[in-house]
C-alpha cells in the first residue's frame, strides 16, 4: 500500500469545504487541506481564468478508487481534475496515521 496526495479542484470555497468534511467523515481521506489558487487553462476553445479552491486529500493508493469515484459523483465539474500523486517519503508514524 503506497500513500498518495489526491488533488482536485472546485469552484467555491463551500463546495471544497463540503466534499472534504464527507471524504474525512466517510474514511476514504485522513485529511483534506484547501487553498486558493488561480487557474488558466483552455476550455471549449477559449483561455479562461478562474478562481478555484484546490483540495489536497491524503489517503492511500487502496482507497484511490473509492475517492476517485466520489469525487466524481459529487463534483460540479464535467471533466474534474482529478489525479494522485505517490508519497515516496515519509515518516513513518505520519504515514501510519494517513493509512488508519
């Protein structure tokens, strides 16, 4: 089992609170952290620029398919960012924690 950091982007500060307080409260992450972030990128043909609110969930690469998939059926996106990124390091007490 590997750890990973799990990223996604939402629209609004609510949004993000919510899917973080039900991905901790339903075990699938042990800790959700958000920031602000300002995003350009192409979409329908046409560079946008939005504000989002970036989540950064800490979990394990067994429980990477049940986040993916809530992620999906709760997000308002059509084609949500969602990708993981392997821990390759990290204390060993910290990442006994993340994996419960």
């Amino acid at each position: 089992m590997t750890m990973l950091v799990v990223y996604t982007t939402l629209p609004e500060a609510e949004s993000a609170r919510h899917m973080a307080q039900m991905l901790v409260e339903r075990g699938l992450v042990a800790c959700a952290q958000m920031d602000t972030i300002d995003s350009i990128y192409r979409w329908d043909g046409a560079i946008q620029h939005d504000h989002e609110h970036r989540l950064m969930l800490k979990t394990t690469s067994d429980r990477y398919p049940a986040v993916e998939a809530f992620i999906r059926e709760h997000h308002p996106y059509e084609l949500p960012a969602i990708y993981a990124i392997p821990v390759t390091h990290a204390w060993a007490p910290y990442a006994e924690w993340v994996a419960g």
